[in-house]
C-alpha cells in the first residue's frame, strides 16, 4: 500500500494504492445492443440508436472569466502577494474548467459501457485535428482523445467489446442514409 499527497489549485488530495480484483459487473445490460458512436463539437457524442450527450463546454462557458483573471494575473508585479493570490484564483477556474469536463466525460462513458454490450468508435486522428486553428478549441473543449481512453478501459471493466473503426473506412460512402 502506498500513498501519494498532491495539492492542485489550493486543494490537497490524497491517493491511496490498493490492488484489488476488479468486481465482476451484474447489472443489466442488453446482449444485442451494438452502437456506434460519433463525437463531435456542437453535442459531446451522438449514438447510433438516437441517443445524445450535449457538451457542457465548460471552456467556451468561462472564457470571458479566464481571460479576464488572466489579464488580472500579469497586470500584478512578479514576486507579490497579490500576483500569488491571482495566480491561485487563476488555477482555481483551471480545475474547476477540468472537473466538468473530466465529469460529464466519465458520466458518459460508464453510461455507455454499463447498458451497451459492443461499443463502435471511430479512430479519429485528435493531433490533426487540434491543428486546425477553428477547431482546436472546441475540441480540446469535448476532449476527444480522453474519451476514447475512457471507453476503452471501462469497456474492460464492464464487459464491453469497444471497437475501434479503421480512421480510412469508407463508411459514408458505403452507407448514405446514415
């Protein structure tokens, strides 16, 4: 057993590791619910049987704060007190930005992987993406690459087969209607 002590934006933290056996999940699942699942920018992610999770977009939302304590922040003079305490209000919207996202992520991967028995995402290619200077934001906004880390170690835990589309496949041209 060890212990890890951190502090994040004022706030202490404590990990304990502890090796366990990992639960079998009982819960109820339908053993032919086979979805797939497209994420995007305007809804966090859409499945194929019309289910859809919206975005928080806990970034766009908090914007105009940031750059405001951020301006804040550097109009102080390096070294004081009160570039610390801006600093530390600064971090704090930081983490509170990360939760709601790190939040409604994790709400919707264990949703997903508790009720679905085979899961389909699509091997998106996020450094690509997060070059394009429009988009960049707004996806680092979902966090499409934690995501699909999620899914993928959840899928483990719950007993569901998470597959990965081939990023080439020709699935639009295959299929219109969807």
């Amino acid at each position: 057993i060890r212990a890890v002590v951190s502090e994040r934006a004022g706030r202490w933290f404590v990990g304990v590791l502890v090796e366990q056996d990992q639960p079998i999940f009982t819960g109820v699942k339908d053993n032919h619910a086979v979805v797939g699942v497209d994420l995007g920018v305007k809804t966090m992610a859409v499945v194929s049987d019309g289910q859809t999770f919206d975005s928080p977009k806990p970034l766009k939302r908090r914007l105009r704060k940031l750059a405001r304590l951020n301006r804040s922040m550097h109009r102080k003079q390096k070294g004081s007190n009160n570039r610390r305490k801006a600093t530390a209000k600064l971090a704090r919207l930081h983490f509170k930005i990360a939760n709601i996202r790190k939040d409604a992520i994790h709400k919707m991967t264990s949703r997903l992987t508790k009720t679905k028995s085979v899961i389909v995402i699509e091997d998106l290619h996020v450094l690509g993406l997060m070059r394009n200077r429009r988009l960049s934001r707004a996806i680092g906004d979902v966090g499409f690459g934690e995501i699909r880390r999620q899914l993928t170690y959840k899928g483990k835990w719950y007993g569901c087969d998470v597959q990965v589309a081939d990023r080439f496949f020709p699935s639009s041209r295959i299929c219109s209607c969807c």
